[in-house]
C-alpha cells in the first residue's frame, strides 16, 4: 500500500555507530531522540543492542513503549504536573522547569517508591523551557526546593538551544551553563552529575573541539535520523540523508495551466497562495498531502520534479520537464526533511511502513 515510509536499516545504524563515534568520543554521553520518527520498534531493536545511554522522547506514550529496557528513559518535554505518575512510571529522569511539577514528581515517586532523576533546565536565551540564566535567584531558590525532596534528585542541568529562539550553541553560551552548575555544587555542597549541552545544534562544536569542558550530555534527534548538524544545516561526514524515504503513487496525470481561474481566495489551509504562470504543464497528483508531510520539507528524488503545491490528501507536482514519462500508478520518491519525517511517521493510520 501506498504511501510508504521506506527505512533503511542499515543506514540508520550507519547514522548511529557515526552519532556514538562522535559524541561517546567526545566524551559525552549520548542521549539519542526517538520522537522523530514515534519510536519505531524496529529502530529501537539497532538502539538497545548499541551502546548508546538513554533513550529520550518528548511524549511520555513513546516511552511506554520500550517496557522493559536496558537504556534510561528520558522525557524531553517538561511534564505535565497532570502526567507525574507516568512520567515516574515511564521515565528514569526528566527535564524541568517548575518547582510544582517537582514536587508532583516527588510524590508520585513516593508512591511508587522510586527516586527520579531530573535535569534542571537553564534557559540561556533561546527563550523556550527553563529558568533564565540571568535569574539567579530563581535558580538558587529552585535548587534548595529541589534538595528537600525525599525522592528527586538533581541529576545535573539541561539547556536547549535553536528550537525556538534559533540560538546557535557556541562555546560562550554553553560556558555559561558549566559556570552556573559550578556556583551551584559550591553553594550546596554537591555534585551535579550531568551537564546536557543541548541537541543536534551543538554537535558541530564538537568537530571544532569547542565543547566547553564540563558539558558531559548531548541529545540528538535530527543528526542522526538524518545526518545534519542543524547550527548551520551542514551534512555530517559519511552520514546519510536518504535513510528514510517517501514512496506515494500517483492517482491523475494531466495538462494544465498553472494559474488557476476566477476570483482567488484563501487555499484549503486558510493560506493566500501565489501562483507562478508556467504556461500549460504537465502535473501529477499523488496520494498523499500536508496531514502526512510538510510539503516544503520533502524533496523529489528525481531532480526534474518540483513540487507545486498541496492539499490535506494531494501533492501536486510539476513532471513536466522530466526525463522519465510518468503515468498514472507509477511511484513518485522522496527525501525528508525533519517535519516530513514526523509527520510521516505520525501518520501511521495512512502512510505504511516498510523496511529493507
Ligand atoms: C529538549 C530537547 N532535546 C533534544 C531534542 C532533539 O533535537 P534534535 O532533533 O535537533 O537533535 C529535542 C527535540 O526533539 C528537544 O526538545
């Protein structure tokens, strides 16, 4: 059935044993992001029986799914306080942010008479989870809440950086999470084990040699699915790209011009689309549309393909000036991008899976 998501195993584990080389080498221990790609059994199976130390996801569902594993599971997005007995349950550390969700994390622990590990994040101006670097107090008042409870630790600190605020890590910044955690261990006597450095943003720093000393954690999504640091969008050497790729089958094939006719308003999306005149053209649609990718993040294998535009269930594509002739059924392939690959994989329901 088509659309399909086709993954290449043994790329992907390329992609690892790459990811452990640098990051392990680096001295770092690596957390390797599931979320990308909704914790896909198959990919977990390469995961567990590699030497990488966690496994972490945003969503505490995709944790679940591991059941018995001999990986830490870490939840990425800061809990919900509704959601503290999975969190304790499902996940052996997480990242916080706020006291109140500690302390439901504290109590749920205790039920479940268990001790869970948590980063505390220090948000170093990419404006998205964690205290301001700038807010001592809060950071200090945090920490002494923190070491009252019986049944959390303070495993160490976490900053993220690019998602939001498209921050670049650089050894300034990052330094900044090394010194905070130091005043830190001073003024309370103890000893943070982890400093997490960040995401796929910060692992070209290491090929630069300018991971400050003191950050021991990196978490990496996007690198290794898809062999891109994402700083400065540089593929990573002897990574690949095309470990996941996109087959959909094409369901019309016609002559058309390109501009479309009568008054225009807004598309199936409530966006105002622009409309290049190409004259009369070849196009195809194919059955598969934004609830399963990101249309600007999805690119044609064949390079003669352009994608024109898309609905909720259609691609339509520009196959005019292309060397193969295209008919109706025939497979049109893809590379994906970040979002495509989440939202192919979120898909399930429509888009299969297949592994070679
Ligand atoms: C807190 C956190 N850490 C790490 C990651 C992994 O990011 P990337 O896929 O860019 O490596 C994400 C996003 O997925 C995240 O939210």
């Amino acid at each position: 059935m088509y659309p399909r998501l086709v993954i290449d195993l043994k790329k992907v584990k390329n992609n690892l044993d790459k990811t452990i080389n640098m990051v392990k080498g680096s001295g770092c221990s690596l957390m390797i992001v599931t979320k990308g790609y909704c914790a896909d059994m198959e990919i977990y199976k390469l995961l567990e029986a590699s030497n990488i130390d966690y496994l972490a996801d945003s969503r505490i569902q995709n944790l679940k799914k591991y059941g018995k594993t001999t990986k830490e599971r870490v939840l990425l997005r800061l809990p919900m306080m509704s959601e503290a007995e999975e969190v304790v349950a499902h996940a052996d550390l997480s990242l916080n942010s706020e006291i109140e969700t500690i302390k439901e994390l504290n109590k749920a622990a205790k039920t479940q008479n268990k001790k869970h590990k948590i980063l505390q994040m220090i948000d170093l101006g990419d404006l998205r989870e964690g205290i301001f670097f700038k807010d001592e107090d809060e950071i200090y008042n945090t920490v002494e809440e923190i070491l009252k409870l019986t049944n959390i630790e303070l495993f160490g600190l976490g900053v993220n950086l690019t998602c939001y605020g498209a921050v670049i890590p650089k050894k300034e910044n990052l330094s900044l999470l090394v010194e905070i955690a130091t005043k830190i261990e001073k003024r309370f006597n103890i000893k943070l084990q982890m400093l997490s450095g960040g995401n796929s943003s910060s692992v070209y720093l290491i090929g630069k040699n300018e991971l400050p000393e003191g950050i021991n954690n990196l978490r990496v999504g996007e690198a290794f699915l898809l062999g891109d640091e994402t700083a400065y969008s540089q593929m990573l050497e002897e990574f690949h790209d095309d470990a996941f790729t996109l087959e959909a089958e094409i369901i019309e094939l016609k002559e058309k011009q390109t501009v479309p006719i009568g008054e225009t308003g807004v598309d199936a999306f409530g966006n105002k689309p622009v409309y290049e005149d190409l004259g009369i053209i070849k196009r195809a649609i194919i059955a598969v549309g934004r609830q399963d990718v990101d249309p600007d993040n999805l690119h044609p294998i064949d390079s003669k393909i352009s994608i024109l535009g898309a609905s909720s269930d259609h691609l339509i594509l520009n196959v005019n000036n292309t060397d193969k002739e295209y008919k109706v059924g025939d497979i049109v392939k893809f590379k994906l991008s970040y979002s495509s690959l989440l939202r192919a994989t979120t898909s399930s329901a429509y888009v299969e899976k297949a592994y070679i």
